[in-house]
C-alpha cells in the first residue's frame, strides 16, 4: 500500500528532472554507479534513478522495522535491497556491496541514515569509491507540497496533485587508494556540502528556502 500510494503520488504531480543526463547514461551503458541522497528525501529515490529496463540498483536498509518497511517499499518500486543487521560487521557489508558493483548493480545510499545526525555525512560512499572506482552522484528532490513524518530527519512523503524537481549532479573529488584521516575527512565535508546544494538547488528551483542547518539561510517553511 504505502509502494502504490508513492508511485500514485509521482504519477499524478508534475515533474521536472535536471542534471541526470550523465548518471542516466552511465546506467544505459552498464556502468554502476554510486547514487548517494540524504535519508529525508531518500522516499522518491526509485524516480530519482531513471533506469533503463534490466538495469539493477541496491539499497542497504536496516533490520529495523521502519528500515524493513522501507526495504519493502523500494522492493517493490523495483529496488534490490542488502539488510544490515547489528551482528553483521561493516567489512562484510562493504565485500556484499562491492560485489553487486562487480555484478554491474549500482548502489544507493542515505549518506546520513539510518539513524542520523540529519544532514550529516558518513564516509561510506567515500569508501565504496575507493574500493570499485564507481562514479558518485548526488541526488534530491522536492516538491511544492509534502507531509512530515516525526522522525528524526524530518522525512519527507510526497503528495499528489503537486509540482516536484528532481535533481542530480556528480561528485568527482578524487579519492586516493589509501588517504590518511585528514584527506577522509575533507572528502567527507566536500560530499557533505555537495549534497547539501544539489538539495538546496531542488528547493530553490519551487521558490522554497533552504533547509540545510549549516546555512544562516535555512529556515523550516509552511509545509502542511
């Protein structure tokens, strides 16, 4: 239900898509990538990724209930998923998804889920770069109006009847083979703040104000 009521939602608003032409190609020519959103927009993220027919794409999601019922949801908008689970070690993951990338899959990711601080990177797409030699591209999308869920990000559902953006756009810092902390770390803020503009410039392009809380500009807006 909550699958249908998503693809309703996409199906009845209308929808402008910009910077996605080099992710969509690098799809249409079986070349992975690595398609990295933040956890509160990370809903819409099956429309983000305009796949051609046959073309795989996975998402990690927790053992939790809501990320259970998120790995469902995406599974059925046509996702592949890889649960994680508390007893499962970070390398083990890490070996699943670099294997899926081998296997020609591209991988998507909430850079700061599934728990959180909102808005604030981990170095897991930095790693998985390193490790496949995959492109990253940042992904988000907005809509003129969305219901809030109480979470701890906000989470973001789309509405029908509406006007969304979706927009894209490479991260191509180069990552060396074996960075010392302080190059992880300043990769890390460099795709932290690339995908807090591409986000930015999808609630821009609506006329909304930013909701990135590292900007003085940022401010919640009148969403029902």
């Amino acid at each position: 239900m909550f699958a249908a009521y998503v693809r309703f939602c996409f199906r009845t608003s209308k929808w402008s898509r910009t910077g996605c032409e080099e992710m969509d190609a690098c799809v249409a020519r079986g070349e992975p990538v690595i398609f990295v959103v933040w956890h509160q927009r990370l809903i819409m993220a099956p429309y983000m990724f305009n796949a051609p027919k046959g073309a795989r794409i996975c998402a990690l999601t927790s053992a939790a209930r809501a990320g259970r019922l998120a790995g469902q949801t995406l599974v059925r908008l046509g996702w592949e998923t890889i649960p994680m689970s508390s007893h499962k070690r970070h390398v083990t993951l890490s070996r699943e998804v670099l294997k899926r990338i081998k296997q020609g899959c591209s991988v998507g990711i909430a850079a700061d889920g599934p728990r959180g601080p909102a808005r604030v990177s981990s170095t897991v797409p930095i790693v998985w770069k390193r490790s496949s030699g995959a492109r990253v591209f940042t992904v988000a999308f907005a809509q003129k109006r969305v219901l809030r869920l109480p979470t701890w990000d906000k989470q973001m559902l789309p509405l029908p009847f509406s006007r969304g953006v979706i927009t894209c756009q490479e991260w191509s810092q180069e990552v060396p083979r074996k960075p010392s902390d302080e190059v992880v770390e300043a990769l890390r803020i460099s795709l932290e703040a690339a995908l807090d503009e591409i986000t930015d410039a999808a609630d821009a392009a609506l006329g909304k104000p930013s909701e990135n809380p590292r900007s003085k500009a940022g401010h919640s807006s009148n969403e029902e």
